[in-house]
C-alpha cells in the first residue's frame, strides 16, 4: 500500500520538479518524513519501483528519484532508469524541448494560447508589482483555471512570497449593492455604516503581497468600477468610513469577464488595464487540443475511481466533434457524468468500459451525426496512462513522422549544420523510417485510399521519366506512395522561430548537395499536391530528397528537348510523326498552330510544355516562318536553360536535328552542323538572369521593427504572390551598396524603411508614408511586374488597411496601444514647447513608431546602450537633448522607466533627419 502511494505521490510531484535545485522531497529521507515511515523501507520501495522501471533513480548524495513517465510527459524522454548525476540527465535534453514551466500544463500552451501566456509573463514580470491583467472568454474556458496557475508560477518564481495569499471575489455576489461591495473590496471602519461593530479588512488588504482574481468584473456597475480606480492610479485604498489614512496595498491584479468589453465596461476604466487576453472556446481550439482535452479528463476520472477504463472509439468521435455551449467545463462535466454511468452500472467489473450507451440522451439526441464516419481508436486508460503517452499510441504514424524529422534537424545541428558531415547518418534515419512505413505499418485500413494513391504516384513518376529523361525503380512509387498515405493531409510546423531557421538552413544545403533529387522531389510533391489534398512542407522535401538521393533510380543521357511549331491543321504534327520514325525515337513534340494565331500565344504553349518537361540541357525549337523566330522576345526570365530557334523547318532539317541530337553535341556544334547539311538560318537564344524578386525592409535602429514591417507587408500580399519580403540590417545596406549579397541573389525592386540607405536604382519609400497613405501608390507600381491588375487592388487595399497607425504600433509592442498612443502624444506635445518647433506629419509618425519600440524595450530591459558619437553630439547639443529628456517626463513616470542618453540621440536624429549609421543595435 505504502509502495503505491509512493508511485502516485511522485508521479504527481514529478510534474513541479526544478532539475536546477531538486526538493528533498524526491529523497528518501524527505519522503519518509512525508509519509511518516521508516527512511529504510521507504528506500527499499523506492529501488524496487526503479528496478520496475517506473522511477528514475540519480545517484547523487542524497540519492533522489522521480516518476520516469511523468518526467517524460512533462519534461523529455530518458533514455536509462539510472544517473550519476543531474548534469547526465541535462545533456539528453533534446534540442527541440522548449523550456518547462506551469503554463506548460495548459493544453494549447505551445498552439492556442501562446501568446496569451506571452502577454502574462510581460505582466508578471513588470516591474513595481506586474501589470494588471483582464481575462476575457466564454464561460468554461478556463479563467479560474488560468488565474489559479499563474499564482502557482508566481510562487514557483519567487515573484511573490512563499505565504503569499490568493484571494477570489465574485463580483456578482454584490453587483447590486455597491455598499456591501465596497466593504468587501476595501473594508471598513468600525462606525462606517449601520451595522459595523468592528473594523474589517476587504480584499485588497487580504491579498496584499500576493494576488486579487475579482471574476465576473462585467457584474460591477460604473460606480463600482470607478470605485477601483485609486488603487490602479496610485496603489493605494481607503476603507470605507475613513477617506484619511490611505493604505498602500502591493497586489497583482486579475480580472475575468464573460462579456464585450466595449459594451460593458467603462472606457477610463478599460484604459487602465493595459494587458488583455482573451481565450479560445472550444470550438476554436484545434481537434488535436480537443483530444488532448478528452483524455486528461478521463485519466483524472480513472485516478478516483482507480479501476482501468476502455473507451469506445465512437465516444472519443462524438466527444471531439461536438459543439459544447459550457465549452471545456461542460465537456469536463460530460466525461464525469459518462463515468458516473458506467461505474454505476459495472460496479462488480475489474475495468470500466464507457460506450455511446452512457452518454446522457440529451446530449446523444443533439450529436449523433457527429460519430458518423468515425476515424477514432479505441482507447485504453490505466494508472500509468498520461496524455502524452496516449497521444503518442493513437497517432504512431504520425508521431514517428515527427521523431525522425526532430531526429534528422537534430543531426543536422550536432553536425555543425553541416550536410556533408551527416550524409550517412541522415540517409539511415530515412531509411529507417521508409522500413517502418513500408513493413511495420497495417496496410488493409483505408487499402483504397492508398491504393489510389499508388497509381496516380506511378503515373506520376512515369510522367516525371518522359518529361525529364530519368529511370525510377519500382520501390520509389511504393515508398512515396506509402510515405504520403501514412503522412495524412497535414503537415509538421513547428513554432520555433530557432527550428524554423534551421530547417531553412537544411533545405539550402540540401538544395546544393542534391539539387537533382530535390528538384525532381519538388515536381513529384507540386504534381501530388491537388490531386491528393496535401499540405507540404520544406521537412518533406528534405526528407524525399535524402531517401530518393539513396534510392536506384539513373539520369539519361543528358539530350535537349525538341519541338516544332508550324501554322496549318497538321504541319508540325507530320513532320514530327515522319522524323520521330525515321530515327526510330520519339524526339519531337509537334504544335500545330492556327493561322491567326499571335506570336504571345505560341510563347505560352512553349512556357507550359518547359513547366512539365525538363528543359535543363536546352531546348531546340523549330518554326515554319521567318516571323515566329522572334517569339523569345515573349519568353519571361524563368526561362532558365538555352534555347535554339531555327526558321524554315523541313522533314530533312528535323531528321538533321534529330540525328545529332543523339550525339549530344554541344547547342552550338548542334546548330552549326544541321545548318551544314541544311543550309538554314539559326540563333542561340541564351537566357537572362532569373532571379527571384524581393522588397527588402529596413530600420536604422535594428532589425526588430523591420521584421515587423515585413510582416505587415506579407500579409498585405495575394496568398499565392511570388513576391519575397526580406527584413534587412540598415548598416549592411547603407555601407555596402550593390555590394551587398542580397542583390546578387535577389532582383529588389525597392526598399521600405525608417531610414534611407540610399542606394542608388533601387527605389526608397519611407514607412511614415505608407502609414499617411502618400506612398501606397508608389509601392503597388514597384510590383505591377510580380502582380496581376486584380491583386494590385487587392493589395492596395490590404496596405491601406494593415499600415493604419494603430495597427503598425499594435503590431510592435504587446502593450495598450491607445494608451501608447496617449502616452506618445504628451510626449510630442511637450517636446514642441521645448524645442519651439511644429513637427511635420512624417516627424509625428516616426516618433509614434519607434517611441512605441523604445517603451517595449526599457519594459523588457533591452534599452539601445550604445551611440557611436554620442560624446561628440552631446557637446554640440547638450541643451536640445535635455529637453527631449525633459518631454519624455511623462512616459518615464507612467511606465517607471529611465530613458538612456543613446536613446534620446535617435531621438535627436529622427527630429534632425539624420541617421548615425554605425552603431551596431538590435531591437528585438
């Protein structure tokens, strides 16, 4: 009995342990003490379970041990059940494994509700007490829950004391007494009202030094949510009957909401909480967070009935599609109520099985349709079962897909991020997973699903050795075909910004080393695409690549293509017909062209058969008519291979052509031997550069608010626009030029930016203008050659919208933006006194936009420190800089921050029109 309490109370405290400083409560000792038994039997359970392989032992003085599978579920897999020491278990830490906190408890913490865990933290850690924090959401998706976990981070943070109190105040309960509110928000004397015998502390007293959570704040009417206004103001209450003696509180304030708060709350009061969060319904999270949802709730309802528990494949399908109006506390709820059900009716069983049948019939009437089709697994849940561990045993194909393209970026990264060093390595991880796909993996489920997959893959590949003049083997089809069935429709994307850079590194060298497998993967994949719904991604051509690099398939004889175009019903066609037979191989493609036709027309027959045939080595075209041998002139710049035209085609030249063709001589000795022995005219049409278009933007203060513009400017841009959008280091461009790599790489066709790095041909507009709307214009000509009239408009429209003021600042800072906004205007309106001078719009703009950054940066404490010159300046203008240090009064004091003497010098630049392009800053 002992010995299971052991397993259950480590498996719970395994989830809150520090590997930095490890509670002795994972000792033997410690536990002893806990459970009031002798140290030596607790010892002699405790190595047992680590025989078992159900405990972790580390072999330290003390010796500690900890839940293995609870340890993996929250932290990362181990690899062994005993360790010398912390630091063993530290190095197996996989490079993917983001940093564990509490908020990792929350299911959606690494997809939906990222960024509402982000805006937290900023609130925590700001200084003088955080910031307070307005949670909205419908009812039962997880408010309390949320709040209730961030007094547990703040706790495990030492953001706030051991014995700190958590106090909770439903402000419903009074929503019609504001007397009885008050008393219970700020106390009252003894005296204050009828009734009040003696002094009492409210609820600010009673979470000072700790934390406030007033829930549906919405139910305070406007005296009562102005009667909040002198705490956030100024830290201080008053409890009622005594307006002389303020007390100040030091509390972390949060509030919940169920309602609009434009409709609801006052605005003065909304103003002054300048952190708001809002969580998803249930409804908007994904099916996958649904899921893991479901079965943290039936494992909770598995531990208090502590019997296994079957669940049908059925319930987990009506489960995760229905619609819940109570969101996650009503699903929380059903699960109870179906365990309750079939508890109550196997109460002699030994395992619990849950099925439609104890669904209640209210519920079952409203989702039946939602357990048609049904895609779900039975599932299994017993006392060692955790999400993760289910997760990973319902979706294997899936989960193994991920673990080898982890395992593959893994090598990559150990490997210097060096291709050439982990070739073989990363070729049998492929390996390895094409063996499990192909031979470990049940193929009867869905058998026509991949047995269609399976033909359209082989008349895939047999389109891909006609067009391209390759041999695939018969494994390729299968292992393709496999690979996508046992892939699903979706795609891995992580949200790492650091994982993300490095499968962008990966697929550059991968691009080099096997730039012929890639490019054939890549055709494979776009041909796939449509036909079987697929999702891809740079991961599935990396890994294709690699496995197609090792699979046996042979290049033919590099041969240029040929094709004849001549005008008349069958020309082109019975010239082809007679030369393809008389060399006994089919060499030619004929295009049989009307009459009329326009010489643009025949051009983009051409384009279309180089889209689907591999005109690398070259191709040769033969015309009827002097005229159509200026039809290049029609050919855009993706025509990226050599390209001979001959006029006057006959069956003789075409048999001339064809037969030194197949010696594969050069283009050049090509065209002068047929013409030789034809006589005929003939051109070497090479082609212009083919560089893939960009718009770079940049910012003299760093690469931080470029990035942003960047953003901004994509999702203003057609979904399917060819157009790239770079973030670019300002000093890189205004020192370097031309010079500088990205126009070697990339034909830009302009800048954006705070700043121009003037160089020259290559168009600048600023971002102030396209905030004011001057410039839009100007930017939809720059890409009138990337896009169509119709996504021109569209564009434009996106620009105009997505480049408002509010939204630029809203998409650089977490922070309020109105009260930023606010804060900048003061700012600006006493600099004009100080300086005596009217700013001009383009002025107003830049400072709205990069004093928005600078406030972000001192809250973060990631000030600009550094000026190159400063000393210099501060000589020359030391009067002017004070009083841009005097003007920002209002902004240091309302944000409690110190603004540096190298931030008030761009300030000063941005006022003169002058940029220090030497200082080395990154704002972000």
């Amino acid at each position: 009995m002992v010995k299971e309490k052991l397993l259950n109370y480590l498996e719970i405290q395994t989830a809150f342990l520090d590997l930095d400083k490890i509670d002795q409560l994972f000792s033997a000792k410690g536990l002893a003490e806990i459970f009031k038994v002798k140290r030596n039997t607790v010892s002699h359970y405790l190595n047992q379970l680590n025989e078992s392989g159900f405990l972790v032992k580390i072999n330290t003085r003390p010796v500690y041990y900890f839940h293995k599978v609870s340890f993996s579920e929250h932290f990362f897999p181990l690899n062994k059940d005993i360790y010398t020491g912390i630091q063993d278990i530290k190095k197996e830490r996989p490079f993917f494994q983001p940093k564990q906190d509490l908020f990792s408890l929350l299911v959606g913490s690494e997809k939906s509700l990222t960024r509402t865990i982000e805006q937290i933290k900023s609130a925590l850690y700001y200084p003088d007490n955080g910031l307070p924090v307005l949670i909205t959401g419908e009812s039962g998706t997880g408010k309390s829950y949320l709040v209730r976990l961030v007094y547990e981070y703040c706790l495990e943070h030492d953001l706030i004391e051991e014995d700190a109190p958590f106090v909770t105040l439903n402000c419903a309960q009074y929503a019609d007494n504001p007397e009885l509110l008050t008393s219970n928000l700020f106390g009252h004397v003894e005296g204050a009202f009828t009734g009040a015998d003696k002094t009492k502390i409210g609820a600010f007293e009673a979470a000072n030094k700790g934390i406030l959570f007033l829930d549906e704040v919405h139910r305070l009417n406007p005296e009562g949510q102005e009667k909040l206004f002198t705490y956030l103001d100024q830290g201080n209450i008053y409890r009622m009957g005594d307006t002389s003696h303020p007390i100040a509180i030091q509390t972390r304030l949060f509030f919940a909401t169920t309602e609009d708060l434009e409709s609801t709350f006052l605005t003065t009061f909304i103003r002054r909480i300048p952190i708001q969060v809002k969580l998803p319904t249930l409804e908007e999270r994904s099916r996958s967070e649904r899921i893991e949802l479901i079965y943290s709730f039936f494992i909770g309802e598995q531990r208090r009935i502590d019997r296994p528990i079957n669940i049908s494949s059925q319930v987990l399908s009506l489960l995760s599609n229905s619609s819940f109006k109570g969101n996650i506390g009503e699903l929380k709820n059903l699960v109870k109520v179906m365990t309750a059900n079939a508890f109550a009716e196997q109460t002699d069983q030994e395992e619990l099985a849950i099925t439609i049948y104890h669904v209640p019939g209210n519920k079952f009437g409203h989702s039946v349709q939602n357990i048609k089709n049904n895609s779900e697994k039975d599932v299994r849940i017993t006392s060692n079962s955790t999400t993760a561990l289910l997760i990973n045993r319902n979706f294997p194909k899936q989960q193994r897909l991920v673990h080898t393209f982890k395992n593959l970026l893994n090598t990559f990264k150990r490997n210097d991020c060096q291709i050439e060093l982990c070739k073989e390595i990363l070729k049998k991880e492929v390996e390895s997973l094409f063996d499990y796909l192909l031979f470990e993996t049940g193929r009867q489920q869905k058998h026509e699903i991949l047995l269609y997959m399976t033909q359209y893959i082989r008349e895939t590949l047999r389109q891909m050795e006609t067009a391209h003049q390759i041999k695939f083997n018969g494994n390729s089809v299968y292992a393709i075909s496999y690979y996508l069935f046992q892939r699903d429709a979706r795609s891995w994307q992580p949200e790492s910004i650091e994982i993300n850079q490095l499968i962008r590194v990966m697929e550059s060298q991968i691009v080099e080393v096997y730039s012929g497998s890639y490019y054939y993967v890549t055709r494979i994949l776009e041909l796939c695409q449509p036909k079987l719904d697929l999702d891809i991604s740079s991961m599935d051509k990396i890994l294709m690549t690699i496995y197609l690099q090792g699979a046996d398939w042979a290049k033919d004889k590099a041969v240029p293509k040929a094709i004849i175009v001549a005008h008349g019903y069958a020309t082109a066609s019975s010239i082809s017909n007679v030369a393809n037979r008389f060399l006994d191989k089919e060499i030619f493609e004929a295009f049989d062209m009307p009459l009329d036709v326009t010489p643009q027309q025949i051009a983009d027959e051409i384009l279309d058969y180089s889209e689907y045939n591999n005109i690398s080595n070259g191709l040769v075209i033969l015309v009827d008519m002097g005229s159509l041998k200026e039809i290049y002139q029609y050919f855009p710049k993706q025509i990226t291979a050599p390209i001979i035209i001959m006029n006057n085609v006959t069956t003789p030249l075409a048999i001339s052509i064809g037969e030194n063709l197949q010696k594969n001589l050069p283009l050049k000795e090509l065209a002068e031997k047929s013409i030789s022995e034809s006589q005929l005219d003939w051109e070497i049409i090479y082609p212009q550069e083919n560089k893939l278009q960009v718009l770079l933007t940049t910012c003299f203060t760093g690469i931080g608010t470029a990035t942003q513009i960047s953003h901004l400017l994509e999702r203003s841009l057609p979904q399917n626009s060819e157009l790239k959008i770079f973030p670019y280091e300002y000093e890189l461009l205004e020192r370097n030029k031309h010079s500088e790599a990205v126009f070697s790489m990339y034909e830009v066709v302009g800048i954006v930016g705070t700043a121009d790095p003037v160089i020259e041909d290559i168009p600048y507009i600023t971002l102030e203008s396209l905030i004011s709307g001057d410039k839009e214009h100007i930017l939809t000509k720059w890409l009138s050659n990337v896009l169509s009239e119709e996504e021109q408009k569209a564009f434009n429209a996106n620009i105009i919208r997505n480049f408002s003021l509010e939204k630029v600042i809203d998409s650089v800072t977490i922070l309020d933006t109105d009260k930023v906004m606010k804060e900048i205007e003061l700012f600006m309106r006493e600099l004009e006194e100080n300086i005596r001078v009217t700013l001009t719009n383009a002025q107003r703009l830049s400072l709205y936009v990069h004093i928005s950054c600078l406030i972000e940066r001192l809250i973060r404490n990631i000030p600009i420190e550094t000026y190159k010159g400063y000393d210099e300046l501060y000589q020359c203008q030391k009067e002017y800089l004070f009083k841009i240090k005097r003007a920002f009064s209002v902004i240091e004091k309302d944000y409690s921050v110190k603004i540096p003497d190298s931030e008030l010098a761009y300030i000063y630049d941005i006022l003169k029109q002058t940029v220090d392009n030497s200082a080395e800053i990154e704002e972000f």
